[in-house]
C-alpha cells in the first residue's frame, strides 16, 4: 500500500487534469449474480466515496459483471470491456463524463488473468493505465 500511495504522489503532478481522481479498488469475494444481499451494502460504500474509477476482483464472470453494474452503480459510470477469463476476473468501471475506455487487455498468468485497462482523461487527453491483480 504505501508503495502504491508513493507512485501516486510521484506521478500525479505529471497528470495535467485540474481536478484529482478518486480511484477505488474492492475485492468483491467471488461476486455473482446470487450475491443480491450484499448489493445494497456494496452501494452504501460506493455512494459514500463516488469513485469515478472503480476496479474489482473476484468476480465470477461477464453475468456477474453486469449484474453488479446494473445493480450497485448509478449515474454516468460505465463498464470496460469484459475479459472471462480462467478462474475469478477482473472488472473496471468508470465516470463515462470523466474517463473514455480505450481498451482491454488480459494478462494471462498460470492462475488468473491480470486486468491491464486504458483510459483517457476527456479534459486533458491523458492517458491512465490501470492494473487489476488479484494476488491469493
């Protein structure tokens, strides 16, 4: 964590947008479309922190992804595109008014895909890479 908190200092002056971004991951614990009573307190934390990214792991597959997007999201955040990969997945979500999707890469690794997702920034046109690594 704190070598994540550093490279984040090192690089955020070099990003040229006015405004920070709150980035958040969360490990949602084999996610599925059967995880109904754990939405609403998924929910709770996203809307308290309006992350305008948002990366997840262990999610149980494309169903699982678009359950929790149609179930625990709201306003302008959008989906990434989906990679199923071979064991629990990756997934990122994004304030469509803030950030483009570019693209989506899966990483194959012996376990599990890592997730390597691109954005833009649609004021300043930089470019975010984002890696989703779920480590057991």
């Amino acid at each position: 964590m704190r070598i994540l908190r550093l490279l984040l200092l090192l690089l955020w002056p070099c990003m040229a947008w006015a405004q920070p971004a709150t980035i958040m991951t969360w490990n949602l614990l084999s996610f599925s479309e059967n995880s109904a009573d754990r939405v609403p307190h998924y929910r709770t934390v996203i809307d308290s922190m309006r992350p305008e990214i948002l990366v997840v792991q262990e999610v149980e597959g494309p169903e699982a992804a678009n359950y929790f997007y149609q179930q625990v999201l709201t306003g302008s955040m959008a989906m990434a595109a989906f990679v199923d990969g071979p064991d629990s997945d990756n997934a990122l979500f994004y304030d469509s008014l803030v950030f483009a999707a570019v693209a989506m890469q899966a990483l194959p690794t012996n376990l599990r895909n890592i997730g390597w997702f691109t954005l833009r920034h649609r004021a300043s046109g930089d470019t975010l890479h984002v890696f989703s690594v779920h480590l057991k």
